[in-house]
C-alpha cells in the first residue's frame, strides 16, 4: 500500500518539475487549474485526506481543450465515487486512497473512472513504506535516484515563506529553461467528481494505483505504488484520447528504478511535519548516516533557492486550540540547517537501489 508521502515543491516549482510531453514530443509547462495553488500545502508527511498535486489531461476541465494538454489540480487524497449518496464525504465506510492495479475492472468505484478515462499522475518528492519488524515498523523513505544538480527543496527558512502565485498571474509563462531541482516520483491514479446530493462545492478525489513491489523493495513491503518512468509512460496514462483504457492498464508494472533510505519514526505520526522526517538514520543505533550521491543533491538548494517562494509546510493535521498553536509553532520554526544533518556523522551505511 502507499499511505504517506512527501510533496514538498511550492506551486511555481512544480510547474516547472512536472513539464510534460504532447503528442509531437513538444515539451510544455503546465499550468494551475484556476483557484488549485491555493488549495496545495507542501508537506513532509503528507496523508490520506490531505490536498495532493496532481497532473491530468486539460479536457476534464475544458472540453474544448487537446487530450495532450495538461494542467496540474489539487485533489483530496481518498476517492469519493461520483454516486456516492453521503452528504459528508467522510463518511465513506472504506478505504480508496490505494486500488490494486489487479481489481480496477471488478470494482464499480474504479472501473467507472478508469473507462471514462478519469486517469491522473500523482506528483511527490517519494513515498514512505514500513518494513514489518518483530514489535515494530521501521519507516523509509522511496524516491527517484537523484541526477547530480537535483536538489530538493527546504519549505522551512529563517525568513518568512510566500507563495509566489506568479504562474497563475502569467509572469512567468516564459521561464522555460529545464528543471534541475529534485526529480518527482510520477504515480498513476484514478480520480473522480462528487457533489453533494443537496447541491454545494464540487470534490475532486484521487486513488493511487498499487502492484507487486519490485525486487528490490520487497523486503520492505509486497506492495508499492504504480509509478510511470519517463515522460513518454506519464503522455500515455494521461493521453485517454490516443490510448484506452485497456492498453494503458499495460504500463501498471512493478518499478525497479528506485532508492530508498531508513528515517525516523517521527513519520509514523502524521502531526510531524518537519524535515526530521526525511533525514537518513541508523536504525541499529538511531543515528544520522553519511550522505550518498542522491540525498547529497539536497544540499545545494540550500545554496541556491529563494525561501521567499516557498508556502508554509502543510498544517492541515495541526492541532487547534492553544496546546495545537503551540505545536504548530514548534513545527514551523527552523530546526536547523538541512545541511547539518546530511552532513552528520554515524554509520557507513548507505541507502539501497
């Protein structure tokens, strides 16, 4: 299964990280469905229930729009079937934030998306799994190998985070050049629309599709997340013009092209939201390890981005009242530079391919 992730981009950033092919092989940047950036909060443990961004085909939206057009959406993790009958969406008596790739054909909350072409690409900087102990889980963190010049972002700052809603403006329609930063897992899913039957607000929902895990991750679990490998797999999931269903159910396959480290059981609470819950350790001896090649890509953001283009890290699990207040400040305030712990001293060892 697949029940916590890290998205951690500002809006701007993951225009620029999600760039995509058409049908021509042109690459285009995509851009916010109307009112979406507002709704994402960069997260370093994000959790069913939570705002994701995601990447689909600019026809849902508008039908006068290519297939191959793209913009990204902020939808709520966890599908709502379209004929749900609920006035409360949280009223759901089971779980759809994961869908086995094996039952999308036998499931009518699955099957109806997936035949009207209602497939989408779930963007994060990874995922986390827990490895089945004798009395515990240890966590890790999966992501993409990392290219040297990716990078990954650092929301939290000694100066106060803003939002730069730029793209949504149009300023910035003409920075073209390539992405270098941290390289984005792309997730297949499924999503859907409700409304409630008294009438209100249209919900946007998505599933992640899961299989067999690769290989290399199944001493950690059986299962893991649909991913699609290169620009050209992520163009024929979202295409539902050019390639149907059936045949785009052929790109559902287990992924060896991953990496992955131990963190901390800070994840385990979905309240922690720091960067604590990316950072390498030990679980022999509860250490911070020495950096590898991918996660040494993270330091030299902190050299080179702007945090004044960053959102504040995902509140929507803080607690309320005056003792949640308190967290949340706890949380929010720097903890130290991203750099320090990846420099740590500790154990030789180093993550897994």
């Amino acid at each position: 299964m697949c029940g916590r992730t890290a998205c951690t981009l500002a809006p701007d950033e993951l225009s620029r990280a999600s760039r995509y092919r058409d049908r021509k092989g042109q690459r285009h940047r995509p851009r916010w469905k109307d009112g979406d950036s507002d709704k994402y909060r960069p997260s370093y443990n994000k959790s069913p229930q939570s705002f994701s961004p995601v990447l689909l085909s600019n026809r849902h939206f508008n039908k006068d729009a290519p297939v191959d057009e793209c913009v990204l959406a902020a939808m709520r993790w966890g599908l709502v079937p379209a004929w749900f009958k609920e006035n409360d969406p949280n009223k759901m008596q089971y779980n759809t934030s994961n869908c086995r790739s094996e039952s999308l054909l036998e499931k009518k909350s699955y099957k109806d998306p997936l035949l009207k072409g209602q497939r989408c690409v779930i963007l994060a900087d990874g995922f986390y799994e827990w490895r089945r102990l004798e009395k515990e889980k240890q966590p890790f963190f999966i992501y993409f190998p990392q290219s040297q010049g990716g990078q990954v972002p650092n929301p939290q700052s000694t100066q106060e985070p803003k939002c730069d809603q730029s793209l949504e403006q149009g300023e910035n329609d003409q920075d073209d050049s390539d992405w270098t930063g941290w390289r984005l897992l792309t997730i297949a899913g499924l999503f859907d629309s409700w409304t409630p039957p008294g009438g209100g607000e249209l919900l946007y929902t998505y599933t992640v599709i899961t299989v067999d895990a690769s290989p290399n991750l199944q001493s950690i679990h059986d299962r893991m997340p649909a991913l699609l490998d290169g620009e050209d797999e992520v163009r024929r999931w979202l295409d539902f013009g050019e390639v149907k269903s059936l045949e785009a159910m052929k790109l559902l396959q287990p992924k060896s092209s991953l990496t992955f480290h131990p963190v901390s059981s800070l994840v385990n609470n979905s309240r922690n939201n720091s960067q604590e819950c990316l950072q390498p350790v030990d679980p022999t001896i509860k250490k911070t390890i020495q950096p590898t090649a991918s996660s040494k890509m993270m330091m030299s953001w902190l050299k080179t981005a702007s945090p004044t283009k960053r959102k504040n890290p995902d509140e929507e699990t803080t607690a309320k009242g005056p003792e949640g207040k308190l967290a949340a400040e706890k949380q929010t305030k720097p903890t130290g530079s991203l750099q320090q712990w990846l420099l740590g001293t500790g154990s030789s060892k180093k993550p897994k391919t």
